[in-house]
C-alpha cells in the first residue's frame, strides 16, 4: 500500500518546455487534488477532481491542464512552462469531497529557467 | 474573503517545553478545521480535525487544538515538544459553501532548542 505517489520527484526545465506530472493513488479514493506550495503561502488549489470524469479549477488553474485518467490517476501538464511555475507540487487524494482527511504524495520540486 | 492565518512563521521552542500554535479563520458558519504537519522534504501528513461536538480535540503524536467559536481560533498544543516535532505546521479549513476546499494558512515552522 504505497498511498499516493507523484513522478517525477525532481524537475528542472527552460522556459517555453512542457510536462506532465504523474500522481496515482492505491487507497480506492474518489476525489484527487493538485496543489503548489510557494515559501511563506501555504498550499494553494490548483485543479481537483471531485470523482473519476469530473475535474474542476481551483485558486490558481492559469498556465495548468490536468487529466483524470481513471480513479487511480489525475496528471498535471504545464503546457508552456514559466519561471513563475517554479514551485513544489503536491497531489493528494481524499476518500470522498465533504471535508475527509487529504492524503498528501511527496511532492514534485519543478524549477523553470 | 475567506481566509486562515498563523500569526507565527517561525517558533523556537526548547525541548520539553509545551508549544501553542495560533491559527485563526475568516468564515461567518463554523467550518471544518485541520493541522497538518510537514517535515522537511516530505508531504503533508494530518496531525487531527476539527468536524463538530467536543472542542477539544486529540490528535496524533501526542498533539490536541482546541476550537474557540467565539475567537474564531483552532490553535494547537502540544504539553512538552520533543526534537522530533521539529516541522512545519498547516492549518487548513473546509467551507461548506466551496464544496469543502481547504484553504491554508501561510504555515508555522517550528524550531527545537536542545
């Protein structure tokens, strides 16, 4: 039971550059969650997705797209990247939407130069 | 707007010392509260939550937080820290009126004194 594990661990990449994070889940939860934590601002809600099918913006969805590719599965693809996406990336994932516990991966460190 | 703030960036604290978080929210109903824990390099991990009944609340790792409706504050104790509680602390609440999204404060980083 590995809980929610995010690929890659590590990125660095120029300005202009695409990517895909991959985040899965093995806890058989229905909703899913892209967060970015930025030094002195706490997490802020990217995209989510209450159930398989569904995927809805958070606080701060510009410059993101993301995929729920099954109910193991929500990607996050930056399109064009730019230094101002340089942050630390969290998905989580909760049993259901109505305030469960979220259950955080490790996180992706994505730097843009 | 709804928001959540820790006063506290950062906190030192020596070892065996008790340790109070402060952590207040902007919401006219009562929300569901949280903390959580991170240490460094790793994800998220909840430390206890807030949904309604009993005020006090006990949570992992020896923590409690105590909800005060009236100060609009959930902030967390712990009676006497250990090294290993060294981390950084989120507060977080679910609105009913946002489909329960967390918003989360800026974080706590907490300092162990040998």
């Amino acid at each position: 039971n590995a809980g929610v594990t995010q690929t890659p661990k590590f990125q660095v990449l120029k300005t202009g550059q695409s990517m895909t994070l991959q985040c899965a889940q093995d806890m058989n939860h229905n909703s899913m969650y892209w967060y970015r934590q930025d030094p002195g601002m706490g997490l802020r809600l990217i995209y989510y997705s209450a159930s398989e099918g569904t995927t809805d913006k958070g606080e701060v969805p510009n410059g993101y797209n993301v995929s729920r590719l099954n109910k193991r599965e929500f990607s996050l693809r930056l399109e064009s990247a730019a230094p101002s996406q340089t942050s630390v990336y969290f998905c989580a994932s909760s049993l259901t939407q109505g305030g469960e516990t979220q259950y955080f991966g490790p996180g992706t460190r994505l730097l843009v130069l | 707007a709804q928001s959540v703030t820790q006063p506290d960036i950062h906190i030192t604290v020596s070892e065996g010392a008790s340790l109070e978080l402060r952590c207040n929210y902007s919401y006219g109903a009562t929300p569901y509260l949280f903390w959580y824990v991170q240490s460094p390099g790793q994800g998220l991990q909840l430390l206890l939550k807030y949904f309604s009944g009993d005020t006090l609340v006990q949570g992992i790792k020896g923590f409690e937080a105590e909800f005060k409706r009236s100060q609009s504050s959930f902030n967390l104790r712990k009676p006497s820290v250990h090294w290993s509680d060294a981390a950084e602390y989120f507060c977080a609440v679910g609105l009913m009126d946002s489909n329960y999204q967390l918003i989360w404060g800026a974080g706590t980083k907490l300092i162990i004194k040998p």
